[in-house]
C-alpha cells in the first residue's frame, strides 16, 4: 500500500516541480541577461540624522525591471540569485552603480562632506575570495572615499564566525569601509558576539520600532537595545520609521540616524537628486 501511495504522489507531484524546475532555469537566464542589459536599477532611500533632519546618506536597493513582469522587487529574485551564485554578479553591478551614482551626486547636486552610500550584500558575497578585491577595484575606478560606503549585512553573516568571514570582514575593515549590522533584532544568536565584532554601525530592525509611541513597555525596549550597541562603541540606525511620533522618540532616546517611508521611501535617483536640492 505504501509503495502505491508513493507511486501516486509522485506521478501527481512531477509535473508541478518538473513546471517549477522550468520556470527557474528560464528565470535564471533571464536574470542573467538582465544583468548583461542594464533591466536592474538602484533606488535610493534616505538616511537621515535625526537630530536635525538633515540627509546624511543614501542606502541603495536593487529591483528589476522585467520587460514583461513590470518592476520585480528584490525578493522575488535575490533569492534565486543567491541560490545560483549569480548574487556575485549581480552585488558587483550593485556595488558599481551606487558608486557611481554617489561620485555623480559629489560632483553634481552637491551632498554633504560625510554623505555615505550603503550597500547590502550577502552570504555567498562575503564569502567570496573576490570580494575585497572587487570592492578596492569600484572605489578605485569611481575615486570614491573607502569611508563613504558602508556595507550592511546581516547579524547571522557577521556571527558566522568562519575564517572566510572573518578574512572578508576584516579585509573590508582594513580597507575604511564601515560595517553595518542589518535588521538588528531579528537574528537568533546571542547578544554576546556584539562585543568582539568588527562593526561600526547596528540598524535596529523595523519590528523594534514599529510599536514605538504605542506603551512605555516598547519605548524602555529600544532605549535598552540603544545602550547596548552605544556600549559596545557603535552608531544606532533605526529602520522602518514611519511616523513623525516614532523619529522624536527615537531622536530623544539618543539614536543618531533613522531611515523609513517617514522621510522616504526608496526611489530613483532623479528623484534622490530633487530631495538634495531641496525641491
Ligand atoms: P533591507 O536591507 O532591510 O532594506 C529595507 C527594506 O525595507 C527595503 O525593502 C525598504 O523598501 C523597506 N522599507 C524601508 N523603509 C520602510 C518603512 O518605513 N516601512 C516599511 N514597511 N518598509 C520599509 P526592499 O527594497 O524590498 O528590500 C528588501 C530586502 O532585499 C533588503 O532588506 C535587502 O535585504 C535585500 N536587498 C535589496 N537590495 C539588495 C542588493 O543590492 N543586494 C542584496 N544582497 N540584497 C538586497
Ligand atoms: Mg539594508
Ligand atoms: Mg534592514
Ligand atoms: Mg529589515
């Protein structure tokens, strides 16, 4: 009975992953040339000093723009991309594009002296032996400053531990390029590696903040997690901010920097360009 059982499920089964398995190979080769031909683009959300409101820098993140799928945001691909090895590719036409774009606003609109660009990269980026070279290579060929870019990644790349991660993230360090913890909270390791990382810079997740401005209890809870990273000698970001109510007690509770749709959703870079200038 059990090996009819089988036989069944897999006959109802195969077309539906061999359907699958088709639809990937094809989306592959379609991310593939989408690289090639310039379908992804970068948009641009604010990062802002929450002290006085100012644009202190720009994180930049990817979509692509499927000639028949419309605009495809990055987890409908990154995934796949990481999964393939095409992420290498695809983070060096990233990282390529934000600096570019940041020499282009240094020379254009005018941002200021210490305006930064982050970059998110992940798991199969930061293990990759090319990684540090390729990034030497963008700064190198865009003349910008190793100390305005700042790579983030998340908590569970940075507590990995391995010696690859380790070579990758001092290498990076070693460089002037700032770290930064991404999503902040959301991990599930301890707190304790906080300590010993080689990271300038925690952005506390948007689910910390979300409940800002509804209790004490969430209030005391992010005002915690803020002494824990100024602790341990590195700058606050907070993420998802949404309301005017939500970056005042953030601004009160000692975060430096604070990004979400409050001041900005992510958009493109004439767009970007318009908000520096102020109009
Ligand atoms: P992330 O790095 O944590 O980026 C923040 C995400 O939250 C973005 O989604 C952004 O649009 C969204 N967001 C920003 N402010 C708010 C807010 O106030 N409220 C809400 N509800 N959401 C907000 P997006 O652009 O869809 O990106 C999703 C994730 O994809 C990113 O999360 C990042 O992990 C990944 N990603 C994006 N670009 C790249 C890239 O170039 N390389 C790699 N490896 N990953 C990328
Ligand atoms: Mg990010
Ligand atoms: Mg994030
Ligand atoms: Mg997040």
């Amino acid at each position: 009975a059990a090996k009819a059982e089988q036989g069944s499920s897999v006959r109802v089964f195969e077309p539906a992953l061999l359907y699958a398995r088709r639809l990937q190979g094809l989306m592959i080769s379609e991310l593939r040339e989408a690289i090639r031909t310039d379908q992804l683009i970068l948009h641009f959300q604010p990062v802002v000093e929450l002290a006085s409101g100012r644009i202190e820098g720009a994180e930049a993140l990817v979509r692509w723009n499927h000639p028949e799928r419309g605009l495809l945001m990055p987890d409908a691909f990154i995934p796949l991309a990481e999964e393939t090895g095409i992420i290498i590719d695809l983070g060096y036409w990233v990282l390529r594009r934000a600096m570019q774009q940041l020499r282009a606003w240094q020379d254009g609109p005018g941002v200021d002296e210490d305006f930064s660009m982050r970059v998110n990269i992940s798991t199969t980026e930061l293990q990759s032996l090319d990684l540090i070279e390729h990034v030497r290579e963008v700064l190198a060929e865009t003349g910008v400053e190793a100390s305005k870019l700042v790579i983030e990644l998340t908590e569970s790349m940075a507590v990995n531990g391995s010696d690859i991660d380790r070579y990758s993230l001092t290498g990076l360090r070693r460089l002037g390029i700032r770290l930064e913890i991404d999503d902040f909270g959301t991990g599930y390791s301890s707190i304790s590696y906080l300590r010993s990382l080689p990271v300038n810079v925690v952005k506390i997740d948007r689910s910390l903040i979300q409940g800002l401005g509804k209790d004490d209890k969430e209030r005391n809870f992010v005002a915690a997690v803020l002494q824990l990273i100024h602790a341990c000698g590195m700058q606050a970001v907070a993420e998802g901010i949404e309301t005017a109510e939500q970056a005042a007690e953030l601004a009160r509770l000692g975060c430096a920097s604070g990004q979400g749709y409050y001041f900005g959703r992510p958009m493109a870079a004439d767009k970007f360009a318009e908000l520096l200038r102020g109009t």
